[in-house]
C-alpha cells in the first residue's frame, strides 16, 4: 500500500493548486479525482462564461491568458489541463474514493481502485455533484434534468426553467436563442440579483417584451409526461410542457464529511467544523479546501478567494 504526506481527495483548481503547493514544498502527495482533470468545469454548460476575469482565476501565479477578459469554459479546460500536465502532477483521474478510515497515525483511503495511506488528507471536492432537488411529483421523469449542457437538445421544443441564479438564466437564454419556447419559474419576485450583470439586463428585457415567459413568486407542483403544474399568486396554471431543467443550485456532499468525523452546524447553512487558520477540521490531520467550507453557502467561496487555501494547508502541515 503506497503511503503519501499529503492525499488530495477531488482534481479541481482547488485540488490541483493543492497539488502544485505539496510539490513545491517536497512532500510526497496524491490527488484522487472520480472523473476528468477539473471535473465540475468540465460538466458545466458549454458555452459558459466565468463571472470572473481570467487572472483571478489563476493557480500558483501561473499566467491565464483568454480571449475576453472573462475566460469560458473551454479556456478554463485547456489552462487547467496544461498546469496538471506541465507539471506532471501525481493525479489518478476517475478513481472514486469509497471509505477513508482514521488509523493513527495514518489515514487509510479505499477507493474503487485501489487502497492508499495518507498522513494527511485534503477534501477539496466542491459542491457541483448534488443538485438540489424541488421535491415534487414527476422530478424522476426521463424528460427532467439538474444540470444544463447544450442548448441544442431543446431546439424547437418547450422548455421550463427553473431557478433565477446564473446557471438559471444563461440556461434560459440560450435555449430560446436556439428555437426553444422557454417559461422560467421563478420563487422569488424577481431574476436573482447575484446574476451575471451583464446578463440580467439581457433577461429582464426578455421576459418584458414577452420573448421568455416568466412566474414569479411561483413554485412547481407537478412534473407531468406533457404538462407541468405550478403555483402561482394566480393560483394553479397548466402548461404544455417537453423538458424542465430545474436549475435550484448545488451543494456538498454532507455524508461524505459526516463519514470523515468532521462535524456540521446544526442549522441550515452545515458549516462544516474547521480552523480558518489552517484549515484544519475537528480531525486531526484532516483539512478542507475550496468551496466545500462554505457548507450550504456555497456563494461564499469560489476560485479567486480560495487558492490561499493550498499554501495556508502546506504550511501548517510543514510546521507539524
């Protein structure tokens, strides 16, 4: 069984500036992946553009250049790709770790692949895997979906949105661009005010000159074969329906850190237990990264404000 200093659960930025500082400071280390080098960025829409500009995206001072000051996502893909693979970084990609067990003073790791000791452990495994579902009859039909790729697949056909996040939006804009008839279900009284800003201007004047039909302050309360039922302030509306992509958001996954030992708040944000110092959880040796210390707050961390993260955890694991 191999044993590392540092074993990195999750090959995202996050994870991957961690593998880069582990490097630099001579520690033997492992990044374990489920899926491809930046999993999440490469399941997010195709044309998705980053909010931020292209050198907050940047890991380790290593220069980003894009087209536009704010990169997409196929720029994002190759910036990554060629830090892991100029850096020959010690990665093992779609390997799914199952089990991490506390045997002091080691950590043992079993994943479908294989089984690794690790002194210490990083979890820097984001937010993107669980969607937060809407609960309601008809969400398991074949024609509902969490996650939006390609706009193409809903041309010609009548689509719901729901949500009013980014994800939400780009989604709703994209497909009525290309021939779909798009109703976006919104909960609130408005697009969501963390939208793109560039973006929500785009949107609102949509759905004024009636291009995007929009509920506000409504819910969905049936996902039906051709129809979908919502609550609105009008009281309950029938619609043809095709597809729904019910774009709600994201979040953790809280079993896995409740497996780990580490400990969640007890209210609805679950912040998970750890030192903003060091990183370090209520376990010992145990550290988080990136997005996933933000619990269900998963607008608080991103890419640009958590890559001091990786040397924040290097240099206290050094100083152990």
């Amino acid at each position: 069984m191999q044993e590392f200093d540092v074993l990195i659960i999750g090959g995202g930025p996050i994870g991957i500036a961690c593998g880069l500082e582990a490097k630099k400071k001579g520690f033997s280390y492992l990044i374990v992946e489920k899926g491809p080098i930046v999993n999440s960025l490469f399941n997010y829409p195709v044309n998705m553009q980053f909010f931020s500009s292209s050198e907050r995206l940047e890991i380790d001072d290593i220069p980003f250049i894009s087209k536009e000051a704010k990169p997409k996502r196929n720029e994002a893909l190759e910036y990554y790709r060629r830090i892991v693979t100029s850096n020959q970084l010690n990665i093992h990609l779609f390997e799914k770790v199952l089990e991490v067990q506390r045997q002091p003073p080691l950590f043992v790791i079993k994943t479908d692949k294989g089984q690794y000791s690790a002194k210490n452990i990083i979890v820097a495994t984001g937010f993107y895997d669980l969607p937060n579902k809407i609960n309601v009859p008809g969400e398991d039909l074949p024609k509902v979906s969490h996650y939006y790729k390609d706009p193409h697949f809903y041309a010609s056909q009548k689509l719901a949105v729901v949500g009013a996040s980014n994800s939400a939006i780009d989604a709703a804009l994209e497909c009525w661009r290309k021939g779909s008839e798009v109703t976006l279900i919104i909960r609130g009284p408005e697009v969501g005010q963390r939208v793109k800003y560039w973006v929500r201007p785009d949107i609102i004047n949509r759905i004024e000159e009636g291009s995007i039909k929009a509920y506000y302050n409504s819910n969905v309360k049936e996902i039906r074969p051709t129809e979908l039922i919502i609550d609105t302030p009008k009281g309950e509306v029938t619609l043809e329906n095709d597809f729904v992509l019910a774009l709600t958001g994201y979040m953790p996954n809280f079993e896995f850190l409740e497996k780990l030992g580490i400990e969640l708040s007890k209210d609805n944000k679950r912040l998970p237990n750890y030192n903003p110092e060091t990183m370090e959880t209520n376990i010992d040796g145990l550290f988080l990264a990136g997005v996933i210390c933000g619990g269900m707050e998963t607008h608080k961390w991103f890419i640009e404000n958590s890559r001091i993260h990786a040397p924040i955890i290097m240099d206290a694991i050094l100083k152990k």
